[in-house]
C-alpha cells in the first residue's frame, strides 16, 4: 500500500509546500508576503489556503516527527538549544507572551521544533 502524500490538497504540488515551508521556518517569511509573491505573478494562492496546507502537512508527518524524537531519546547524549519566539495569533496566549523553538541533536539525528510553552515532555 502505498504511503498518503504529504500534501493535503491538489490546490498545492508537493514542490510549492517544499517551498512555502522553507520559506516560512528557515527564512521567516510569514504566509501573507508569500501570498503576495505568488500574486505578483498572477497565482492565486490565498494565505488561508496556505495555512491549512502547511497544517495539514504537519498532521500527516506527526508520525515522522515522533519517530526522529524517539531517536534522539534512544542517544546516550542530548544536545540542545532553545530559543524565544513571539508568535502572532497563538491560540490561548497573549501577542506579548513568549513561545519556545528547539535544536536538538543526539547520535545520528537533529531536530527543530517549537511549542508554546517550556512545560512540555514531548521534547524531553
């Protein structure tokens, strides 16, 4: 049986979420100036729609993200970094409140991730 795409809709090709994800974790683009940059050039991708597509595309990788975790639990050293962030429209929390991105390295697997709060085992 085949694995389910990682992309959610026909609306978006596999290649433009590789390209909407770069954008917005490596190079911090929000979705509403990489929905402007495709309109410039006549493509009609609403922010909403990218939204949900990277959602979505987070959803079906879950099973990935737990099988690096447990890689990196399984190592007999944790390297870790963690960094503040503010995010813009959290659920649950105030635009001044602060969110908790990581870099985590341990034997042959490095990881980023992020979550709203430093009170949580998912990462430890």
């Amino acid at each position: 049986m085949a694995a389910a795409a990682a992309t959610p809709t026909p609306k978006v090709s596999g290649n433009t979420m590789a390209y909407v994800i770069t954008s917005k974790y490596a190079d911090g683009l929000p979705l509403y100036r990489l929905s402007g940059i495709r309109a410039r050039h006549r493509i009609d991708l609403p922010r909403q729609t990218l939204s949900e597509s990277v959602l979505k595309a987070a959803e079906r990788t879950t099973p990935l993200i737990d099988y690096m975790i447990a890689g990196l639990r399984a190592g007999t050293v944790l390297h870790m970094d963690e960094t503040r962030a503010q995010v813009v429209n959290e659920p649950v929390k105030s635009a001044q409140s602060q969110s908790y991105m990581w870099v985590q390295r341990g034997g042959a697997c490095s990881f980023v991730g992020g979550l709203p709060g430093r009170a949580h085992d998912r990462w430890l």
